[in-house]
C-alpha cells in the first residue's frame, strides 16, 4: 500500500493482526527510513522522524583533551548560527552543494575558521579548537628587592633557563588554562 501523508503527518493503513510489515518512508528534502513493524492485536499508532536534508550539526570539543566546549560561538559566512550545548554541539541548516565559511570562536581558545562545500553526505562537523601559547615572565628578586642575575628556573622539574642580569627569565609557550 502507498500513501501520502495528511497536512498533520498522518497516514492510516488497514492492517491485518498478528502481521509483520516493512514500512519505507520518504519525502521531499527529507533522509528517508525504513524500518519493520510488528502489528498486534490491538490498533497501533507507529511515528517516525525524518530528518531534514539541510540538517548539519557541529561538535566543538578541546583539542588536548577531546571534552566538549559549550557556549561557543559558530558563525556561517559571518552570521551567528548559535551557541553549542553542554555537549559542545549545534545543529542547524545549511544547503548541500554549496560552499560556506564556517567560524567557531570560544574565549580561552584561538579561533576555528574553514570554508567548505557541504556534500550530500555531510551530517556532522568536528571541530577541534587548541588553546593559544601565552607567554610568562618571572622576575627574581632578593629580599632587599634587587634582581637576581643566574637564578635557575624550573618548570615542571626541569631546568628551563637563568634569569637575565635583570632578574627576568621569559618562558614561551605555556598553553592558556
């Protein structure tokens, strides 16, 4: 039996009892489905959810530690699409085929930015966002508030460098957080 739906969605088939059946649905701009349902002896309502074609969602996650980034902002071609969940996720619509810019910036983080043709099988972007190298200076001083030149500096338990005729020593790319 074929059918089309009505303007709620619904379509009513008369079925036998005690019947296994195979059930494929499609519409226009939709991912079709398809599935087997088991009639008992009793009337049945059965709902499906189709998909949108358009349907494209992002997952933001950190990139050292694969958690997910809530909150961050996800632009397509300059215009703010939304924020990600808790999950660090999103979903929206774009058109496959067509080429876009796609920009995720979180603070603490430096910034995603890709342009990219959506293809009929794009369902899911991962974005990977890394946090930006700061740099840190320490000062060494004696109690009487004089720099100390040749002081050792230790990070992390291992010798990074001496301090400058200053008292200063500059490490370099420490990562944010």
């Amino acid at each position: 039996q074929n059918k089309i739906t009505d303007t709620n969605g619904a379509a009513t088939f008369g079925v036998r009892g005690a019947t296994l059946y195979t059930i494929e649905i499609a519409g226009s701009n939709y991912q079709s489905r398809s599935g087997t349902i088991e009639i008992g002896s009793v009337n049945a309502d059965v709902q499906y959810l189709l998909l949108s074609n358009n349907r494209l969602s992002f997952v933001v996650r950190d990139q050292g530690t694969l958690k997910p980034i809530p909150d961050a902002d996800v632009r397509i071609d300059t215009v703010l699409a939304g924020k990600t969940d808790a999950n660090g996720v999103l979903t929206t619509q774009a058109v496959r085929g067509k080429t876009y810019t796609f920009d995720v910036t979180r603070e603490g983080y430096q910034p995603y930015s890709i342009a990219r043709t959506i293809s009929d099988t794009d369902a899911l972007l991962s974005v990977l966002m890394s946090k930006p190298p700061v740099g840190v200076v320490i000062y060494v001083i004696d109690e009487s508030t004089s720099p100390v030149a040749g002081a050792e500096v230790y990070l992390n338990g291992t010798l990074s460098g001496t301090t400058n005729q200053y008292g200063g020593y500059t490490i370099a790319g420490i990562v944010f957080g």
